[in-house]
C-alpha cells in the first residue's frame, strides 16, 4: 500500500489527537512509579500487569527530557558479563533474572528501567554472553516482571522450542529453562531480547537486550584487541520515567532523544592501537550510518553470523538497520588525532499525518568522541585476505534463478478507520487500526504463513510495497543476500556473508538464500519492533 493510500485512511486529526492522548494515558499508568512520591508497588514480582490498568483519556502528552539531560564524555564501560555456573568443559550454564530496576539515570530522578541480570550497577545493557562453538548452553530465565516474557537467541541456530518464540511466554513469577549446542561454524555476534507478541517494543525499549559473543577455536582475528558498541536509545519524560510510545511511534518505530553506547550517552572511547570493534545495533527502529568521517577508513570483517569470506576495506560508513550486526576493524594509525564516531543523515521515509508528505530524515546524531592515541608499539596488524570459507548456497551468487524453491513475502501497511472510531478505541495499549502486514494479513498465532522442509535451500523474494524502510529478520537461520531488485534493475550482493536481518528500501525486492535445519516453527517479522506488534510478523513451518 502507497503512503497517499495509507494517509488518506489515517488522516483525521481528532481520531489522532484522541488517539495519541489515549495511548499516552495507557502507557503513562505503567511510569507513574517514576514521579515524585509515588511508590514501587506495581514493579514487584506477583503484582498485577499494569496494562489492565484503566487511565483516564486526555491526560497531557509526555514532555520529554532535553538531549542535555544524560551526561556525556565519561570512558566508554565494558559491558556486564554473565558469569558462567559450570566447571565442565564446554558447558556454559547462567542464570537470567529479567526484573524492575531503579537507576539514576538523570541527576535528581530515577528511573524505573526492566533489565537482565544483577543491573544495579554498570551499564544498562544486558550482560554480554561469551561463548565457544560446541558448547553446551543452558540459561535458566527467571520473569520477574509484571508481563510474560520470553528470551529469543537472535541469529543463533537454536531449536525452535529454545528460541522464545512468542507462541512460549514465560508468565510473570515462572522460569524456563533454555537448552541448545553451538555447532561448529556459528562463531559470529549475535544478541538476545525479549520477544512476547504485542509486547516486544515496550520490553525492549525498557531495557530487556544484550549482546552474544560465540567465538571459534580458530579466530583469524584473533591478536587484535576487541572492543563492544552496543547501540539502544532511550526515550525519557522530562521526569526521567521511560515515556510512552505516542501514535508518532507506533507508526514509524520509536526512536528515543538519547542513543546510547553501551547504555551511556556519547562516551570517550581512547584507541592505542588497531582494533576489532564488534558493533550491534539494539535499537526498537532507529538506523544507524555509522561513520568516523570522511577521512577516517576503517575495515568491515564480519556481520550477523561472523566474518565475511573477504574483507571489505576503505570504508567511511556502514549501515547498520535495527537488529542488524557488524564487526569492524579500526586502525589507530601513526598520529594522535580525534574524530567522532556518528550516526549519519539516513532517510528511511518516516510518515506523518498531513497527506503527501513524510518527516524530514534526523541530523546527523554523535555517538562517541573518539581520541587516537597510537604508542611506540602500535604496529599495523594485518587483515588476512582470507577470513574464512564461505559456500555459496546457491551455484550462482549472482542470480535468484535456478531449481530451488521460491518463497515470497510482501511488507504492505493498512489502517481500518471503523476500528479507529470504535467507542474505547483510544484506551487501548496497542492502537486499533493500524496494522503493518505480511502477505496482507496480520499475524495471527494459529496460522502457519508458509512451510519449508528441512534440509532444503530456498530462495526467498522479501518486496517492499509500503513506503519506509523495513528490516527483515529470519529466525533460526542465516541467509545469504543475492540480488537486490529495484525499478526492474537487478543488482546482485556485491559481498559474500551470513546475515539474519536485511534492510529491504521501498519498492524493492531482496532475494536471499536459505536453509533450516530444524523442524518447528519459526518466525519471520520486521525488525522495527512497532511494526512486528502490530502484526507485520508470520510463522514458517519447518517440516
């Protein structure tokens, strides 16, 4: 559906205002614990979900926080980590509590964050899980949360029992118990979120994601330093409570005044000699066209599911869509100097509610200053050539012919008026009417969308026919990228990679190359979390 189709059905300016003042009320109910005096009661394990609230409608808008509201400038923290229980070799066994936690985030106000792990101090991240291909992994999940929730493995090749698919809620006070081995060839970056359906945007812009490290045995990159960047942002009222999403939000994905690194605002990060950056972007919507400016190249050696086969050198920027990773290697050169690491002007096409126009892109946002301080023994490490062997699924890389079988799925968008009028519309969480679609329907849990067989490669048509970006993201698999259609014009992947989550622009087709290797259901979605609640997510079965 075209964006004059889309607005031509939303355009309503007391439906929107009812509606945006609703959503607000809903949402507002679950930060009241974040104002002046009032208590904590609703955070505690055991107490009722504070979306059965009922607020009153026409409460205010949230007054958000200024930019200036976080301090900046502090060096760059390493991320918590997730102590492993176990003795064995090659066991990894922990322990996650998703749970209410009070920080002080803004000087002179807390706030009320949901977090993984032992968060009272350090960043506001979920601790990094650092493991090995062939290891045996076993995390206990403990909701303390007033929600059900689930943790789903992003990109990793997991069971589809294991992977907190939306159709396996933990309920608040219970625990679950996940299992799964890391084959051989799964060394990559990945992260975990939580992924229970209608609720994954509000979960995660709360706080619930963290980073995945599986390392190999035989790491060509291995002498190089690493460092972690991992990208969220964060969306506060002007008393420090998380705000509400608003009608702005829902359809065009939350995109938060403050993009952290590693849960702080633009912090220092000191380079003394070259090194491995691996970069993740948590983000519910937000695009990042990561750039150290026009002078400063760097090299990309990896994305979602590890290293490329070749290196891609003399880069000055790299887009990193919501969900998507990267593994960078920045060289820290022979001179001292500075640069700032930024998220570059990206239009992704955010709608607005007058016809016939859309919201102008972002200006270019700092994300971290960045001082190169290279020693006398910061010698230049080489980048291999090769990093590793990569097959192609397909005899052919360059096209999306062939006898594989086909899969289409089509992102379109729709807005049911009637339901949007509805007597109570606006005192809903979620808003009625708006759906973003897969294959024209929304997701429903009872409806299998397609199926493939185990085993089998498949070539998969992801087309755009909306008017924004959309990221798609495929569970319990990688994929290869083919081609890239757009206007009729086919442009093949000009690079050989594993990913889990592809951009796909308006308009456009992007093919990939896929296989499963587990039977069960999976799910397919776009990965701004928004528009995956809304409906734009569906079910493969695996047979």
């Amino acid at each position: 559906m075209i964006r004059r189709e889309f607005l031509a059905r939303t355009l309503s300016a007391a439906v929107a205002s009812l509606f945006a003042r609703g959503v607000f009320a809903q949402h507002s109910m679950h930060d009241m614990h974040g104002t002046s005096g009032m208590s904590d009661m609703e955070d505690m394990p055991g107490m009722p979900s504070t979306h059965a609230a009922k607020p009153h409608a026409g409460q205010p808008a949230a007054k958000l926080a200024p930019e200036t509201a976080l301090p900046a400038g502090a060096p760059l923290a390493a991320l918590r980590k997730l102590a492993n229980e176990s003795t064995e070799p090659g066991v990894f066994r922990a322990m996650l509590v998703a749970q209410p936690v009070r920080r002080q985030l803004m000087a002179g106000h807390s706030t009320s964050l949901w977090l993984y792990g032992d968060a009272a101090q350090g960043p506001i991240v979920g601790p990094l899980i650092d493991v090995r291909e062939g290891d045996n992994v076993e995390i206990r999940f403990v909701n303390h949360l007033p929600q059900a929730s689930t943790i789903h493995w992003h990109g990793l090749p997991v069971p589809p029992d294991q992977d907190g698919n939306p159709m396996n809620p933990v309920a608040p006070g219970g625990t679950h118990v996940y299992r799964f081995t890391l084959p051989q060839g799964s060394a990559g970056t990945y992260w975990y979120h939580s992924h229970p359906h209608m609720m994954s945007s509000e979960q995660v812009f709360r706080g619930l994601a963290g980073p995945i490290v599986v390392r190999a045995a035989d790491d060509p990159l291995a002498a190089f330093p690493e460092r972690h960047l991992f990208f969220s942002d964060l969306k506060l009222a002007s008393d420090a409570s998380i705000a509400p999403n608003d009608v702005m939000d829902w359809m065009n994905g939350r995109e938060g005044q403050f993009v952290l690194v590693n849960g702080a605002r633009r912090p220092l990060i000191a380079i003394a000699q070259d090194e491995r950056w691996r970069l993740w972007n948590g983000c519910n919507a937000r695009y990042l066209r990561l750039s150290l400016g026009d002078k400063q190249i760097f090299t990309q050696v990896g994305t979602d599911g590890g290293l490329l086969d070749k290196p891609r050198d003399g880069l000055t920027e790299l887009l990193l869509a919501p969900g998507e990773r990267a593994e960078i290697v920045v060289r820290a050169g022979a001179q001292p100097s500075t640069a700032t690491l930024t998220a570059a002007v990206y239009d992704r096409r955010k709608m607005t509610m007058t016809e016939g126009s859309g919201l102008p892109p972002e200006p270019a946002k700092p994300l971290a200053d960045i001082r190169f301080e290279p020693g006398a023994q910061a010698a230049a490490r080489a980048v291999p050539q090769t990093l590793r062997h990569i097959a192609p699924l397909l005899s052919s890389t360059g096209h999306a012919d062939g006898n594989a079988p086909q899969k289409s799925v089509v992102f379109t968008e729709a807005m049911d008026m009637m339901a949007m009028h509805r007597p109570g519309a606006s005192m809903s969480a979620l808003p009625p009417g708006m759906r973003f679609l897969i294959n024209g329907a929304a997701f429903d849990p009872a409806r299998i969308a397609l199926t493939s067989r185990r085993g089998e490669v498949e070539v998969w048509s992801i087309e755009n026919r909306t008017d924004m970006d959309h990221p798609f993201h495929l569970h319990g698999t990688q994929f290869q990228v083919i081609e890239r259609e757009q206007g009729g014009a086919k442009t093949p992947e000009p690079f050989l990679a594993w990913r889990d989550t592809v951009n796909v622009q308006p308009g456009q087709t992007v093919r990939i190359a896929t296989v499963q290797r587990d039977a069960g259901e999976r799910m397919f979605h776009c990965h701004i979390l928004e528009h995956e609640d809304l409906g734009m997510m569906a079910t493969l079965k695996v047979v």
